[in-house]
C-alpha cells in the first residue's frame, strides 16, 4: 500500500474512533516519540478527544499484555510498534488501534480491520533516513486536518534528535520542513554547527567542541584562540555569544577553524558548518530558540523519566518548560557520572575493545535510560576511533532487564545497517527484543543473559 493510502486508512479508522471514549497513547521516550506525542496530543486536544498517555523505554511482548488488558478499546502507538504488530492482532482482538511508526517493520502481513498501520518501510520509503516516528504523526494530523500544518517544526525537532540530519534533509522530511518554514516556525541558517550557540558564551561554544584540535575541551585554549582571530570574547564585561557576533567577525572564526583543522589534517569543512535551524518565535538566549538544543531538552526530559515535561514544551505550556529546563541540570549530572564512570573503568573488563569495536557493559552504574545517549557521545567524541562499533548496556534494577544501545563511531557507509547487526545477534543469543534503524539500533535482553549477549555480539562483530 502507499503511503498516502495507508495515511487515508488511519484517518478513516480514527474517524470511525468513538469520541466519547478515551484514547490510548503509547509512545517512545527519545525526542523523537516525545515529538510524536505531542503533535498527535494537540490534534486530540483539538478534535476534544480525551486521553491517557504511557511513555515506554521499549515496547515488549509484556508489556503489550498489560496494556492489552487495560479498560481502554481505542489505541495509538507512535515511534513504536512495527515490530509487534503481530502481536497486537493477538492480543488487541476487539480494539481499535493505530500505528504511526517509522522503524523497520515486522514480516508480517495484517488479516483484521481494527488495525490501521503507517509505515514508510511499507511503501519502500527508508524510515530511517527520509521521516521520522513525530514526522508520520505530523503527516496524519495534516491529513486529519490541515490546521495541524503549524506543529510541523516538532516534527522536524524530532527528525534531528533522530539523527536525521545531514546537513539538510531529505524526502519527506524536507518537505515537513519547507511547511515549517511556510509556517515561519523554523528559519535555515548556515553556520557552524556546533552545540549550545543560543544558550552558551561563544567562547564555551568552542570549549564544548569536539571539533577544534588545541581548543576544545580547554577554557583557556578557546579564550586564546578568539584572541588570536582578534574577536573580543568580551563586550562590556559580559561573555559574548554568537549571536553577537558582526558577519565580519564570524568569517574570520569560521575561516580560523578551518584552518586550525586543516593543519591537523582534518579536511571536511562539513564536519563545523552546515545548517542551523532556528525556531524564530522562542526567545534569543533560550534553548528553545535551537532546533538541536530544543530536541536535547526533550531527549533529557524522557530519559529522566519526565517525559510529559517534554510534552509540555512541545504544547507551550510555560509552567512544564520550566520544569523542564531546570530537570535537565539533573540530566547532565547523570550524563558526566556516567562518562565519568567510562573513564574510570576504561580499562576494566567491563569495557572490551577489540579492533572495531567497543562493548561497554556498565551494570547498573549508569541509568538504563541514558545508555544509548552515552554511547551516542562516546561515538562523536575524539576518544574512540572512527569506524569504530559501539555497543553500550545497562541494567534496569526493577524488572531484571538489560537496555543495549548500538552506535557508530565515524560516517557510516551505505552497508552499515547497525539494526540488522542487533537482530542478527539477538536471533543468535535467542531471546531478546530489538528496535532502533539503521544508524542507532537498541535492544532489551534479560540481565541474567548479558555474558552470552556480549560473547554473540563479538562474534557478529567481528566479521563486520
């Protein structure tokens, strides 16, 4: 079926949804499936459509079960499902449900009528590249109806806390984002892309880079580096942004950058300049005003177990957005114990390296829920080579299951497919789930089995 037909089934499903019942949404708890909640969560606050929200680490057979047996006959699973479709037929018989996914899919071909399921893999559209899991939601609400255009700019924040993109988009996603700009909800700049440009001082811009060989990760060295451009880091006793910076001043640091690169051996001006995509209605000096500051809020929000703060920024609500932006203080707490604990244990035998690649198996020292966001640092970091396979774990302490995270250090080639390397050692090990696409894979294993896991996944791993 295509697309737009399988877009026009979900509608028409929804439609036939009674609205004086509750709906059930399942979503994912990355910035992507926050995104997709929310854009789907304004439609029903719109149609008047009450609701109940779960936001799930991973689905799982179990956890269908408890929700199949819950008081509710009207579902929607967004950024997750295609993998359980199956199962939903099973266990969801006299209720109505809706998948607005974009992960690889199940082979599985659907037999019943209750079940509407979107998906661009279905149409021969890569999921993983061309829309993300908020973008499918995005494109259900627009056809529901065209009102909804104007949450378009959640879609694509959802698409780029998805790794979605690549010094612009492409596909759908382009077309998402060329009706966010309609909207003026978003605005492309070109620029340096580094991290933090609306909310740091330019001169902890470049510290917190990893991009900058003789500045990053050293205050001093960055201080130095803006004076020998001659560019003021300082205008009247406060630190400057760039923001403040005249378009003069701005060639000159691009063009220092690259050069410092370049004498280090680093070619590809690409790497520090590209598109900058900025929500022009958000406050200057706000997180919220950078696409990529705004989706790592949400991604802090659903991996500290406060997704529905996330939620509440992607709605405006500015009680929620406060909340949110002092939890995410937490959330980097979090993040630096747990590189903390990397380092310290680099070379312990709960971190294996081994050619191309790395299995950090961090127990129950890192939270669960941060693993992947770890492993998607350590790949974009200086300290693991490129071309390098990243497999990071951590245990849940309530359920006895072990969250892994797969990552690649370096530009992936067309070849690299990290989701069908998981499902190849999961088939392996025997038991197990896996999600995720072709550029960040994850799977949940029983934490009793993590040693049989680590001797497959090396197994695969060394063959690749």
């Amino acid at each position: 079926m295509d697309f737009n037909s399988q877009l026009e089934s979900a509608v028409a499903l929804f439609r036939n949804f009674d609205k004086s019942k509750p709906v059930r949404v399942v979503s994912h708890l990355d910035s992507d499936g926050i995104s997709a909640a929310s854009i789907l969560i304004n439609a029903l606050n719109n149609e008047n459509v009450k609701y109940s929200v779960s936001i799930l680490t991973q689905l799982s057979s179990d956890k269908l079960k408890e929700l199949a047996g819950e008081d509710y006959f009207q579902y929607f699973f967004t950024d997750l499902g295609s993998g359980h479709v199956s199962q939903m037929e099973e266990y969801f018989k006299d209720k109505k449900i809706i998948i607005l996914d974009h992960h690889e899919p199940e082979d599985h071909i659907l037999k019943t009528g209750n079940i509407a399921f979107v998906n661009p893999h279905l149409a021969g559209i890569d999921g993983s590249k061309t829309i993300s899991g908020s973008g499918v939601v995005f494109l259900f609400t627009k056809m529901l109806n065209p009102i909804y255009e104007n949450m378009a700019h959640i879609a694509i924040i959802g698409a780029i806390g998805d790794m979605q993109e690549n010094n612009g988009f492409i596909g759908l996603n382009q077309e998402i984002l060329e009706l966010a700009q309609k909207h003026k909800k978003i605005e492309v700049q070109r620029g340096l892309k580094f991290f933090g440009q609306q909310s740091r001082p330019l001169y902890k811009v470049l510290e917190y880079s990893s991009e900058i060989p003789g500045v990053s990760n050293s205050e001093s060295g960055a201080i130095q580096f803006l004076m020998q451009l001659e560019i003021e880091p300082k205008k009247d006793n406060d630190w400057r942004m760039i923001s403040d910076l005249s378009h003069e001043e701005m060639q000159k640091l691009i063009a220092g950058i690259i050069i410092r690169r370049a004498s280090a051996g680093e070619q590809c001006p690409e790497d520090v300049i590209g598109n900058i995509y900025i929500l022009p209605n958000e406050e200057p000096g706000s997180i919220l005003r950078d696409a990529r500051e705004f989706s790592t809020l949400l991604n802090s929000c659903g991996r500290t177990n406060k997704a529905l703060l996330g939620i509440g920024v992607c709605l405006k609500n500015e009680e929620e957005t406060i909340k949110a932006l002092k939890n995410q203080n937490s959330y980097k707490k979090e993040i630096v114990k747990a590189l903390k604990w990397y380092e310290k244990n680099s070379k312990s035998d709960k971190i294996i390296c081994n050619g191309n690649y790395v299995i950090i198996n961090a127990e129950d020292n890192v939270l669960y829920t941060i693993i992947g966001t770890v492993a998607s640092i350590l790949a974009r970091g200086n300290g693991i080579p490129n071309n390098t396979y990243i497999l990071s774990m951590a245990r849940n302490r309530d359920d006895n299951q072990t969250k892994i995270s797969m990552r690649y250090a370096g530009k992936p080639s067309q070849e690299i497919d990290l989701h069908a390397l998981m499902t190849k050692i999961i088939s392996n090990l025997g038991e197990g789930e896996t999600g995720g696409h072709a550029n960040a894979a994850g799977a949940v294993i029983c934490s009793d089995n993590e040693q049989k896991f680590i001797n497959e996944a090396t197994k695969v791993l060394e063959l690749v």
